[in-house]
C-alpha cells in the first residue's frame, strides 16, 4: 500500500479552514432572541493534519503550512478520536498559548470536518463554528487512480 492511500478514510491530509462566529440573545428590553453573524472568514488558513507517533499522547497534530517559509511550524491544535465513532476532540492553542476545546464530526464520504465551540456569559451564546476541507489526498482521486 503507498503512503498517500494510508491516509485515505482517517483524517490525516491537507485542509482549507473556514470559521464563522455567531452571538444569541436576547436584548435588553426584548422578549425575542436574536442571532448575528459577529465574524466570517472563508479559507483563511491552510493546515496539515497528521497522525502523532510521539509519546505526547495526542493522536493527531495540526500545523499552519501556508506560509511560503517558516523556520518551525508549530503545533496549532490537536485532535483526539471517540471510541468506535466519527466524533473528534479538538484543543485549539492560540498565539499566547491559550487552548480551547472543539467538538468535531467528521464525514469521511466528503471529506469535511466541522466543529463547534459555545460559550455562555450575561444571557448570551457564542457559537464558533470551524469547517475544515480536505484538499488534499482525496479519496475519490486515490481511489480512480488505483483502479487502473
């Protein structure tokens, strides 16, 4: 079996992130809740995932690759599978080191992850929502080209 296929069904691979961020509540002198969209980035990064062999603990790491040189890339995030299922646990480490957990799902037929992450604070719900594209290996490319 080739290196790229072994990647075929598991999450490893190349992927383009998007993320929206949503606020719920409702205002002061209102009985209606209102949602709104407080931020949109459509394919803001490009990140490498890929299986840890280390004695850290993780089962995947997530780098940034879309800069054109970088000396180091850091590890940004790590993903750890539920038992038997396609939920994922994702920590998320911002630039000051700071983590958030995300729970993720992933479609293995489009090649898609998503996750979510909501806080609560003063009657309000802040929803983040992360989509993760498979750029790369796709299954159906690997699997046309094995069947020649």
């Amino acid at each position: 079996m080739a290196k790229d296929q072994t990647s075929i069904g598991t999450i490893e691979g190349i992927y383009s992130v998007s993320s929206i961020v949503t606020k719920k509540g409702k205002p002061v002198f209102s009985s209606r809740e209102k949602e709104k969209i407080m931020d949109r980035k459509e394919n803001y990064s490009k990140v490498a995932i890929m299986r840890d062999n280390s004695e850290a603990g993780r089962e995947y790491i997530e780098v940034v690759i879309e800069k054109d040189y970088q000396a180091h890339y850091p590890v940004y995030g790590e993903f750890s599978t539920m038992a038997e299922s396609n939920l994922l646990l994702y920590k998320h480490f911002d630039s000051k080191g700071r983590a958030s957990s995300f729970t993720f799902t992933y479609d293995k037929t489009k090649d898609i992850l998503e996750g979510i992450r909501t806080d609560n604070a003063n009657n309000r719900t802040i929803t983040y929502k992360l989509t993760y594209i498979k750029l790369a290996p796709k299954a159906t490319t690997m699997q046309s080209s094995s069947a020649r």
